[in-house]
C-alpha cells in the first residue's frame, strides 16, 4: 500500500539569540519578510504541498505564533464594518490555512527532541518537517518537489542544494551515490564538515521522515551543545533503510542569518507588484547616489 505524506511539523521553540534585540520579546518566527510573518511563508508552502496537519513546535514568548493563525474577532468586524473586504478576506485566509496543532517543547534539548515532541500527533505515518529559517521561493513549492520523489521511492527524503565549497562548514552535507542529476542515495551525513567535506550538497531545511525516526531520537545521547541532534539520528537511520537527497529547484534563503533575512525581503519586495516599480526604482537611485558618493571621496 502506497503511503502518503499529510502531517508537517515546524520547529519553532528557537530563541533566536541572532536577531537580538528584536527577538527579545517578539518570536523570531513572525518577523516579517515583507509583509508576511516568516512562518506564513513555511505553512504555506506546506499547504500548497498537499499538508493536511501541521504541527508547530513552540516554547515560551511564542504566543504570537498561536495569535497569529488564530481568529481575530475583533479585528475581522472592525474590517468589515468599515468596508474593508480585501483586508477581510486577508485576515480569514490565514485563519482557514490548514488544521495546525501546538506541542510545547518544555526544555531547549535541541532540533531533534523538538520533532520527537511531535511524535503522539504524528503516529506512524511518514512526515515532512519544514525549518522555519529556510523560506523558498519556487514555481513548484519545495516540499511538493520532494513528496513527488517520495511517492515513487516510499522512504525517507532530505532536500539539498550546492554551496561554495568555502561555505560547507556551514551546513549539514550529504555522501551520497547519484542516481540522476537530482537524486542521490544518501550514504553518510555530515554536519558542518570542518575538513574533507563528502560533498558540497548541503541540506536545506526541507525532510520527508519515516516514523522509525522517533524511535531513533528515542534513544539518540545528547550531541553538539548538548543538544539531541537530529543529523545524529539521520546517521542512523541511513544504515538501517533506504535514504534519498532530492536537488531543489528554487532559490532557498536562510533567513536565520541577517543576510539572508535581508536578501528575501529585498528579493520577495521585488517580485511584488505593488512594490515592485516603485521599489526598484529606489534601489536605481540608492546605487548611483552612493556611487557618486564613492566617487566624491
């Protein structure tokens, strides 16, 4: 019986100690990207993707989370009273999203407990789990990319793109057997390689797991930081079934550093129609104003 993927979980119980102070109070989930909290962005890439439930994986101060994909009575017949139907529509539509649920992860044990936290809603079905500082941008969403390849091979999938060489020790990396110019049979992973790297395939953010992972993460000792890490139990499991790494079309921003925070917003303002003459305009004149200024030096 062929099985499919219908359940998501986003870990979201980070501090977020890079956007300090703005993470202060604020998760650093709902900064925004434009004019979208950053965790809309992976819920709808979920949705569009054929997820049916999502669970979020929040701690304490992330209430905002929960408020913002909650109804808003009051805000939604403050709208409608004064003939605002767009931003109506707006505000119901995130609320109609999909069926989310919460767990709480109680104690900052790392990624790989937060998606064991997800176990009792997941049960024993294949999921996807969707980091919430990875935002893509693709015709095709990017998890439905990796469904696809699931749905032929039935076991575990982990979305990759290259990176420099220089900036490998930056991420996870995958060893892997190429099989077409998109996939491989992953053999070993290697997190933030410091030398020798097995390649320059770095994961994305992007899994589709199979629910042995749980058990996996069960018994998983606490690694880096002590943490339970889940490319630990990724290791794992790779020597007991089959794994693959599927190539993502797109553009992957990691909006968990400031640069790629700042890339995504300048880059998703210009895909915008309402912004996009107007800002474009002012990014012309900003670099000929600094590059006569440059000049004047």
């Amino acid at each position: 019986m062929q099985r499919t993927v219908k359940k998501a979980v986003i870990p979201a119980a980070g501090l977020g100690t890079r956007f300090l102070p703005a993470t202060k109070a604020m998760p650093k989930e709902m900064l925004p990207i434009v004019d979208k909290p950053t965790i809309q962005y992976i819920v709808e890439e979920a949705v569009q993707s054929g997820i049916e439930e999502i669970i979020i994986i929040t701690g304490r101060n992330k209430h905002a989370i929960e408020d913002h994909f909650d109804k808003n009575i009051e805000l939604e017949f403050n709208l409608v009273e004064k003939n605002k139907q767009e931003l109506y529509k707006l505000v119901e539509g995130i609320t109609n999203l999909a069926d989310i649920y919460y767990v709480r992860q109680k104690e900052a044990l790392g990624l790989g407990h937060a998606i064991w936290c997800a176990r009792q809603l997941i049960g024993n079905e294949p999921f996807a789990v969707l980091l919430g500082d990875m935002v893509c941008y693709s015709e095709t969403p990017c998890l439905k990319q990796m469904i696809r390849l699931y749905e032929e091979k039935q076991a575990s999938i982990i979305g990759v793109q290259p990176v420099a060489w220089e900036d490998v020790d930056k991420y996870g990396v995958i060893e892997g057997e190429q099989i077409n110019l998109r996939v491989n049979r992953i053999k070993n992973l290697v997190e933030k390689p410091k030398k020798n790297p097995p390649s320059n395939l770095a994961i994305m953010g992007r899994y589709i797991l199979e629910p042995k992972i749980f058990q996996i993460l069960e018994n998983t000792q606490r690694g880096v930081g002590g943490e339970i890490q889940l490319t630990d139990a990724l290791q794992i499991l790779v020597q007991q079934e089959a794994m693959f790494s599927y190539m993502l079309e797109g553009k992957v921003y990691d909006v968990g550093s400031k640069l790629g925070f700042l890339e995504a917003n300048i880059e998703f303002a210009l895909r915008n129609e309402e912004l996009n003459e107007s800002f474009s305009q002012y990014l012309a004149n900003f670099a000929k104003e600094n590059s006569l200024q440059n000049i004047n030096r």
